[in-house]
C-alpha cells in the first residue's frame, strides 16, 4: 500500500513538474531525461493498480551485479512484479533424488533459491511469482529414469508430496504459482509426458485422465497455501478461437465447474514473433481475457516478448506498437493485473540462444539502453 501511495506521489510530481517546465524556459528534453531516471514503468503500473514485471536471470544468483550491475538496475527501477526465469523449476529445486520420492521433506527441495528471490523481490517490493511446480520440461534427471516405471498411483503421490511440501514453504512468499505449465498441444492434450500414465491407468481412488490429475494439482497447492493465486500457464493460446485457444478455454472451464479445482488464473506466456502481433491478432487476445473473465479468472500475461527473426518484415519501431498494444489491451480489463517480460534486456533474453536468427525481443537493447518498445510500454500505462 505504501508503495502504491508513493507511485501516486511520484506521478503527481512528474504532472507537476511537466506543468512547471511547460511555463519554465528550460528545455524540456532535460527534464524529461532526468525524470526517466527516476520514474520506472512500475511506477506507472503502480498507479494504475497494475504491476509490470520481469525475469530474474540465473546469471543474478551467483551475482547479482552481473552485467556490470545493469541488469539489477533495470529489475529494480523498472519492475515491480518479478518471476525466476529458471531457478525455480524442478530441475533446480528438486536436483538430488529425495529418499523417498513419495514422501518429499523439505529438506529434499532446495529452498535456497526461494530465499535469495523472496529476498530480491521483498527488498524492492515486487509482486512474486513462482514458476513453475508441474512442467514436462526441465524436470531431474532420477525423475526422468524413475517416472516412466511409477504406477500411477505413484505419480499421484510423488506430485501431491512436491506441491504439498513446496506449496507449504512458500505460504506467504510467493504470490501466485503457475501450478502446471503446457499441458496442450493443439487441439489435445500433451501426451509422452513424464506423467502421461495417469491418462491410461487409475490411481487407488479409480480415478483416471489428465482431468482429474490436474484437478488434484490445483487442490494440493490450495491446501497447503490458501493465499498464493494458481494459474494455468500455456503458450500459443493467446489468439481467441484456435483449437489451442478453444481446448485450453474448455479445459479450465471444465476444471473448475466439473472438477471443482481452485484454479484463478490463465497465464498467457506471450512468446510472440513481430509478424504476427497484428491488430485483428491483439483483439483476439483481448477476447480470450474477456472470454475467461466471464467465467471467473484472471487472465496475466506471462512471458511476453517480441521477436524480430531475418527476413521479417517488422523492425524495433513497429515493436513499439505491438508492445503498447499488447499492454494497453490486457491492462484495460479488469481481469487482467500483470504483465511480466521475459528477460530484462535483449542481453538477459532466451531468444538469441532458442531461435535461430532472432533476437531483440525485449524493451532494453544489448547495452541495456531503452527501445522504442520501452517508451510503446510506458505510453499505454500512461494512457490507462
Ligand atoms: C526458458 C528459459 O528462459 C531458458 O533460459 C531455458 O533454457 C528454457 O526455458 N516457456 C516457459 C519458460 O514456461 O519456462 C521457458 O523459459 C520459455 C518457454
């Protein structure tokens, strides 16, 4: 709250200021430049009731000055809602194989990582967000071997340890979780999964398929922690009225109404290529916020970068657009209160190293300098 009242203050100030430098003979461009220092966009989420937010590279974890100090600086000035870009996912939080993987203490996770983020994030007030507990992708190792064998009783109870037991430590840390990560593919669910057997054979309860598991999930992680918002995360489901769109949308639905899980969001992880933001592209994301929204969930966006490939008709002006569209429409829903940019500068992106030639998909460039897009984010915040 406080933080909140001192964004208000610090947008007050700035009004007040452009008032005086419009009457002053001073040049305003100095102004203006001095102000940007001071101002990040999370102070204009802030206002608004909204948080922006970033990932914490792992690079910050070994040093939190990496890149000179850059990258922290941005994180702190600009952001106030941070994820972890992979410290928190099961790889890394589960690395060694527990005793009992069916009986997972605390002991077992490695909390450490929790900490130094909370740390982070609480040091400069951000709003937290845990990525990710069930995910196909960046799972241990012994995991890997061991899973394929476990009845499915045994995937129902290694998860409902996991959850229960991370869920538990992280009351009241960690603000909202993404409870499972990419669950779709097309017009179906993923299947070849490291939990795939629970969609063919019963647990002890008779209960079988991907419904029930992930209704389990949901309640698990309520359980254990009664704060923490849980969300569905999932790429390429942004776009309203696609078969991804449409299962992943029937899918929650049917979650919470027939299964009664405690699910309150949809994460839309916004992977985007610069091509396709097109307008007709961002109303039909504005359609599956309102769409969800009808039935009861937030609906943040996640993960969101741009990227401009070779070959590409887009550049990083046309980015500014598809940024400040991107964020104007999810902003002006109610239920819709963050967005997180995945990678805090073209420099801290996964896209150069992920897609071949592509990059520059984030608002900071390679030498942490503001872009376009920066200014296209800033601009819809302010027109909120
Ligand atoms: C990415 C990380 O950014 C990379 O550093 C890592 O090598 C692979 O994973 N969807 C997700 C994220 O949910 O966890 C992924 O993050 C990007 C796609």
């Amino acid at each position: 709250m406080s933080r909140h009242i001192n964004s208000i203050f610090k947008v007050c100030l700035f009004l007040l200021i452009s008032l005086l430098v419009g009457c002053s003979k001073e040049p305003p461009e100095a102004v203006e430049s001095s102000l940007v220092e001071t101002l990040g966009l999370r102070d204009y989420a802030s206002a608004k009731g909204k948080f922006i937010g970033n990932l914490m590279r792992d690079g910050m974890f070994e040093n939190e000055q990496v890149n000179g100090g850059s990258t922290d600086k941005i994180l702190r000035t600009e952001y106030n809602a941070i994820v972890l870009g992979n410290k928190m996912k099961m790889s890394n939080l589960l690395r060694n194989r527990p005793q009992d993987p069916f009986n997972i203490k605390i002991t077992d996770i490695n909390t450490g990582n929790i900490d130094k983020f909370v740390a982070y994030a609480d040091k400069y007030q951000m709003r937290k967000r845990g990525h990710v507990m069930i995910w196909y992708k960046q799972i241990p190792s012994w995991l890997e071997a061991e899973a394929p064998n476990w009845t499915a009783q045994q995937v129902y109870d290694f998860s409902k340890s996991y959850i229960t037991t991370l869920s538990s430590y992280s009351a009241g840390k960690i603000d909202e979780w993404d409870v499972i990560n990419e669950a779709i593919i097309n017009n179906d669910f993923r299947r070849n999964t490291w939990y795939d057997i629970v969609s063919s054979q019963a647990n002890d309860e008779g209960e079988v398929g991907f419904q029930s598991y992930f209704s389990h999930l949901f309640k698990w992680a309520r359980q254990s922690d009664t704060a923490a918002e849980l969300f569905y995360n999932d790429y390429n489901i942004e776009p309203f009225g696609t078969s991804k769109n449409n299962f992943m949308r029937n899918l929650v639905k049917e979650l919470k109404s027939t299964h009664a899980a405690p699910i309150d969001g949809v994460g839309l992880q916004g992977h985007f290529k610069i091509d396709q933001v097109t307008e007709q592209f961002v109303a039909k994301l504005g359609q599956t916020i309102d769409d969800l929204g009808v039935a009861g969930f937030t609906v943040n966006i996640t993960e969101l970068d741009i990227r401009i490939c070779a070959g590409d008709n887009g550049n990083i002006q046309t980015q500014k657009d598809a940024y400040k569209r991107i964020v104007s429409t999810a902003f002006n829903r109610e239920n819709c209160n963050t967005v997180l940019i995945w990678g805090s500068s073209d420099n801290d992106s996964w896209i150069n190293t992920h897609y071949e030639g592509c990059g520059q998909a984030t608002p900071h460039d390679e030498n942490y300098r503001y872009k376009p897009a920066y200014f296209g984010i800033k601009e819809a915040l302010m027109e909120l």
